[in-house]
C-alpha cells in the first residue's frame, strides 16, 4: 500500500516537473542516511554543495537550490536526531550574534513590505553556512573523522590536478565540455582553467581551501616532501586561474598563517629563495592585480556602484536596512529589486535586469549585508564571525589532539581567505568555499562539548588510584 501510495505521488510530481520525482527520491534517501549515517550523510552533504553548479545544469530547475536543500535537510534531521538521542543541543559560538541579524532582516521585511515568499528564501540563503555548521554540532567527532578529512583532502587535491591538466591539454575542448563556452580569458599561451567547475572563480577558490588546508598540516601536524607538493600543486592551481580576488584572498591567508607557525628554517629557506621567487612572479601578479583594484576603486565601476548603492540603502532605511531579498543578493538579482531602478542601476553595465546584464548585481557580499540588514544587521553578522574566530583560537581541551589543532587553525585560514575575497564576491552564501569554514567552525564546537563533558566525568571519579611499584606508565 505505502509502495503504491509513494508510487502515485512520484507519477503525479513528474507531470508538474520531470525531474521532481528523481529529487523527491534523493531527498528520502537523504532523511535515511542522515538517521542511521549522519556523518555519511555530512560528507555528501559537502559534495552536493561544492558541485551545486554541475548539479543544476543536469537536474534543471529542480537543482537550482540543491546546496540549499541539502543544508535545511542536515539542520532539520540532524537537530531532530540529536534532541531525541540525547534530549540537548550543541550551540555554536556566535549564534546569539546571527539570530539578532536574521531577526533585523527579517523585520526590515516586514516593514519594507517584502513579500514572504521572497524574504524567507533570501533569509534562509543569507545564514545556511551557520544551519549547516549548526547542524554539524549536533555530530560527535573524532580523530578518526578528523584523519579521514586529510586523506579526502589529498584526494580532492589529486582529482582537481588532473581536471587541470584535461583543461591545460585541451583548453577549448575543455571549456566547451564543462561550461558550453570558450576559455574566459588568457594570459600567453595559458588559459584561465575551471578545472572540474564551471567558473575559474569557483575552481581558484576551491583550490584555495585546500592550499591553506595542506599549508596548515605541514605547520602544525607534519612537515614531508609530499605535503609540500600538495600545497604547492593546490596554490599552483589556484594561480592558473588568472583570478585576482582569490589570488589575493590566497597570499594574504597564507602569509597570515605562515607568519604565525613558520620556524625559523622555513623563514630561512624564504629568505633565500623569496628573491627569485617575487623577480619572476612579481611582475605580471602586478599588472594582474593591478588593473582589478583599479576598476574595484572606480566609483563608476558596477561593484563601485553596487557598493555605494548599498551605504545609500542602509541609511534610507535605517537602522535595519531594506529587508532580505531586497539590496546585493541573489534573490534580490532574479527579482531585480524596485530599489535597482531608483538607484538608477538598469542603465549601468551589469547592473541590469536579467542574469545577461545584470551578472553583477550579485558580485560582492557586504552590500548585501548592511543593504538588506542595516548597519545593525552587519554589526551582528561581524560578531558572529568574530565570535566563530575566538572559539577557533582556543584549545578545545588542555590536551588537545594535534589534528583538533589542524581543522583549528585551517578554519581561521578559512576565514581569513574568505573575508579577502568577501569584498568583491557573496563568498559566504556562494559554493564552493562558504561550507568549510562552517563546518569547522560546527565540528570543534561539538569536540568542545564532548572535552567538557569528558573533564567532568572524569573529575566525578575522582583521582586515580596509585600505580604498584616498578608497574609501567601507559599513555
């Protein structure tokens, strides 16, 4: 009976959309795995948001918000889970912080008139990096988990190096099979690779996070000839790109970090090879980045507009902005917000109405932010993440795991690449690089948790008993 039931339901969702049925299924399938495989579940979660994109062009409609629907399944299946199983939540540090800026977005809706069926969509994007690493918090974590992360980075690190050389190999052929269009750009002989994505943007930022990810494990974990080769490879790829914003994100994190747990060989090693390394690469970064901050600084330019756009905003409706859905966003781009044509944006160069005119209505993140929010909105947002950098900072526990240490300071690497490049890209709503820092931030709240609790059963039991003379120490 349930098999016809679902049978039925299945044929009646294909007549309204063809692929409805395949995602109803997927989406079951999802509630499963996360009941009985909820750290599975997580790892597909990843991989569904990092290939959002591919996932889109095969599905259609149905796929435009697949990283959406993965991340509101973990946060409903994953908190259900875990209030039954243990009747107690984790809380993610912040979370105070971003519930004040969900709730100033949410009531400059309200008071601005934005229609429900727009506002709470363009909330529910606005804070899923925290759902999801909310959600991950409910998970308890281990050292296992943590090692299997570095073998699947190494993995991803090879499988991104070999959709380059495909790209390097045939950069038209490529290009065509992955996004339908020529190579973006070149520089020489050399184009702009997507790699596995279909955006060089998308792959330099991907590529980025493994960098800093590899950087960090020969700094703080273990330093070897292969780890270097991971991050040079990884780093290596994210140049090829040609992309400034990510180049720039990258050097700054990795300078950041390098200068915090560099030794005193390695410092050494830069001091001498540093010379020739910036008379080589110096100056074409320099023409290539160059020329970008001077269109960034134009006030003329659309990111330039869209910027100022936003102060303008933020003041007419202060002091919690013009409401989700109505200023910088995605939602607000496909609707084209009337507040576009007051600020005369339909005749500026990629600010028009429509995804061929206006693909930069969406092309920076703050804006969105003290926009949509207010300036209230954006101080809260600000804390959160401050408040996700603090806990990152701090041991989880007097003695701590050094791959606790690792996904640590990777998640402040994390964070640090991110807000370079949330300047002039919505890098914490848009895939690939937004779920990394987040699930970081998720996994060492709930090892955090299970530490304390630990310390206290143990402190319940009170001291040990005395060893016998001569009997071995064990660790």
């Amino acid at each position: 009976m349930l098999a016809a039931a679902l049978t039925f339901v299945l044929a009646a969702l294909a007549l309204i959309e063809p692929a409805l049925p395949l995602a109803v299924l997927i989406a079951l399938t999802g509630v499963l795995i996360a009941a009985f495989r909820p750290k599975l579940f997580v790892l597909l979660a990843l991989v569904v948001i990092i290939l959002s994109a591919p996932i889109q062009n095969v599905l259609g409609q149905v796929g435009t918000y697949a990283d959406e629907g993965v991340i509101a399944l973990a946060f409903v299946a994953l908190t259900t889970r875990r209030l039954v199983t243990e009747g107690r939540l984790v809380w993610l540090p912040g979370t105070g912080w971003f519930v004040g800026f969900l709730v100033a977005g949410l009531v400059s809706a309200a008071l601005a008139e934005v229609p429900v069926g727009l506002a709470v969509p363009a909330a529910f994007i606005a804070v899923k990096g925290v759902l999801f690493a909310f959600a991950i918090a409910q998970l308890h974590w281990d050292r296992d988990d943590l090692a299997l992360l570095v073998r699947l980075g190494i993995t991803a690190i090879v499988l991104m190096a070999l959709s380059a050389l495909l790209n390097l190999a045939a950069p038209a052929a490529w290009a065509e099979f992955t996004t339908g269009r020529p190579p973006i750009s070149y520089i020489g002989p050399f184009p702009a690779i997507n790699g596995a994505f279909q955006h060089p943007a998308a792959f330099s930022r991907f590529c980025g996070v493994l960098a800093v990810a590899a950087l960090v494990y020969g700094m703080v974990v273990r330093r070897s000839f292969a780890n270097t080769v991971l991050v040079l490879v990884s780093g290596g790829l994210a140049f090829l790109t040609f992309q400034v914003k990510s180049i720039v994100g990258l050097l700054a994190t990795l300078a950041v970090v390098g200068a915090r747990f560099l030794r005193p060989v390695g410092v050494a090693a830069i001091l001498c090879i540093g010379p020739l390394i910036a008379l080589i690469t110096v100056p074409p970064l320099a023409d290539l980045i160059g020329g970008d901050i001077e269109i960034y600084l134009n006030q003329d330019s659309a990111r330039g507009l869209l910027t100022a756009g936003g102060i303008t905003v933020a003041a007419q409706y202060f002091p919690v902005g013009a409401g989700f859905g109505r200023y910088g966003s995605s939602t607000a781009a496909d609707d084209y917000s009337p507040l576009y044509y007051a600020l005369g944006f339909p005749g500026r160069y990629g600010l028009g109405p429509g995804p061929d005119s206006g693909q930069f209505l969406n092309d920076s993140q703050w804006p969105a932010i003290y926009g949509e929010t207010g300036w209230f909105g954006a101080f809260f947002f600000a804390a959160g993440l401050a408040c996700i950098v603090v806990a990152l900072l701090r041991r989880v526990s007097a003695h701590e795991d050094v791959l606790v240490r690792w996904i640590r300071i990777t998640g402040v690497g994390w964070l640090i690449l991110l807000l370079v490049e949330s300047a002039v890209a919505p890098v914490f709503v848009s895939s690939p690089s937004f779920p990394f820092v987040f699930a970081a931030a998720g996994v060492i709240a709930s090892l955090r948790v299970d530490a304390r609790h630990e310390a206290r059963h143990d402190a319940s039991r009170g001291p040990a008993p005395a060893m016998g003379h001569g009997e071995p120490v064990t660790a």
